[in-house]
C-alpha cells in the first residue's frame, strides 16, 4: 500500500491488480472484494489518498483473507496518525 495525504476531507482509494494475480475473472473477483473490504472498513479515516497493490497470492485468497489484511493496513495507518 502506498499513502498520501490529500488535501480532500474524503478519502480516496485505489488498487492495482495486474495479470499476475490471475485471469480476468480472479482479477474482477480480487477488485469487487477490495472495494468492499475498504467500504466496510474505512471508517474515520479523512484526508488520505492511497494505493493498494494486489500481489498474486491475493488471486489465491479468500474474501475473509482480503478483508482481515485490508483491517491490518487500515489499523497501521491509524496507529501512524
């Protein structure tokens, strides 16, 4: 994940899933599980701007997987501010 602070009150988000996570069909299924991972998750957390690079294992990964680790991230960036 990479992070910027924004001058939005907003949160913004983004992902990069390339071939390597796996076909188009995983890829999709990776994105839609992300977006509502951050949905669910993002919480109070403004003025940020960030990037969430799938790896390929993520292609492997289970939604509750997903969800868990996009928490972790989200608690770190808490803990940073």
């Amino acid at each position: 994940m990479i992070t910027l602070p924004a001058e939005r009150e907003k949160p913004r988000f983004g992902m990069a899933v390339s071939r390597k996570v796996g076909n188009a069909v995983v890829r999709n299924r990776v994105k839609r599980w992300l977006r509502e991972s951050f949905r669910k998750q993002r919480g109070d957390l403004t003025n940020l701007d960030a990037v969430f690079i799938a790896r390929p294992s993520a292609g492997e990964a289970t939604y509750s997987e997903l969800f868990e680790q996009v928490g972790d991230l989200f608690s770190a960036l808490r803990s940073r501010s």
